[in-house]
C-alpha cells in the first residue's frame, strides 16, 4: 500500500533516543497528518507509535 503521495511535501526528522539502547524515532508530517514510529538500525523492526489525522 501506498502510503506518501509523491505530489505532496512532507516534513520529517530522525532522532537517536535519550535513554539509550539501538532504537531511534522517525518523524513525518504534513498539514494533514503526523506520524511517529521507532524503529532499529537500517530501519528494522519498526513500531508505529502515533498517526494522528488532523
């Protein structure tokens, strides 16, 4: 499933946790939706957190 529209610009951030351990946070969002997952190194194990429709 397709989840970004490659029309659309989208805003979005990496973040390495304070609490240590191999997880960090990803961050996307745009005037309609923010989403918040973390997620391992190269990305796996990924684990959505929040997607919050506006």
């Amino acid at each position: 499933m397709k989840f970004l529209d490659d029309q659309k610009t989208y805003l979005g951030n990496q973040l390495e946790s304070e609490f240590g351990g191999e997880r960090c946070f990803g961050i996307v969002a745009n005037m309609d939706f923010i989403m918040i997952c973390t997620y391992e190194k190269d990305g796996a194990d990924p684990e959505l957190l929040l997607y919050k429709k506006r």
